[in-house]
C-alpha cells in the first residue's frame, strides 16, 4: 500500500469533501492502484528513447495539426447581468456559498472564508 487512510483524509480535507468511511477506502484503493501501476512505469528501460520536446511525430507539422487561433468576441456578460438578481456591472454578487473552518495550522486558505471571489463587487455579501 503506497497511499494510507490519512493521505486520503487529507486530500479531502483540502478539496473539502466529507467522504465517509466506505469512499475513504474506495479512493485509497483507487489511489494505491495508479501509484502501483506508475511505480511498474518507472521500472521500465527508457534509457534508449529520445527525450521529446513536443508530441508531434517526425511526418507531422504543426500547421497541418494545429489550427490558427482566432480571436472571437465573446459579448455575454451584458445579458447574464441582465438576469442576475443583484447585478453591478461588471460585477454580480452572489451568496457565500463555501464556509471555510478557521483553524491555526490552515495558512493562508482560512483568509479565502472571509473575501470575496472576483465576480463580487467588494461589498459584503448578504447570506443565503
């Protein structure tokens, strides 16, 4: 077993998910399979392949695999803000919907609780 209980644990904690105990095992299986099977990659002789710079192979080019970007206008935001309950343009504001527990040892995530994302307007915002 590559990956235990508690690196599991963690990575939820961090992503905050509440798994219960039947999840838990499930993702640590999961886990410990890929680690297993990147662990027989590593095992392999690569010693004699080139290392690559890019994907494309020695007959492709990448103007025939690869298309010309485009510059497109994009002028939605004024119609969302038109059916938004509190719109401030270019800004709505929208209820606080991911509470965040104030622990010491958190670092700087435990500040994201108390600010507001970049579609906000600054303002408080009233809760749900």
């Amino acid at each position: 077993m590559k990956i235990s209980r508690e690196d599991v644990l963690r990575v939820a904690e961090l992503a905050y998910l509440d798994l219960g105990e039947a999840e838990l095992e499930m993702y640590r299986a999961q886990i410990d399979e890929i680690l297993e099977y990147i662990g027989k990659l590593n095992e392999l002789d690569t010693s004699k392949v080139e290392p690559m710079a890019q994907v494309l192979s020695d007959d492709q080019t990448a103007d025939a695999t690869l298309r010309e970007d485009l510059i497109v206008p994009c002028a939605v935001a004024e119609d969302v803000l038109k059916h938004a309950p509190d719109p401030e343009p270019p800004y709505f504001r929208v209820p606080k919907v991911i509470e965040i527990p104030t622990e010491p040892d958190v670092g700087p995530v435990s500040s994201v609780g108390s600010s507001h994302s970049a579609l906000t307007s600054g303002e408080d915002n009233e809760e749900a």
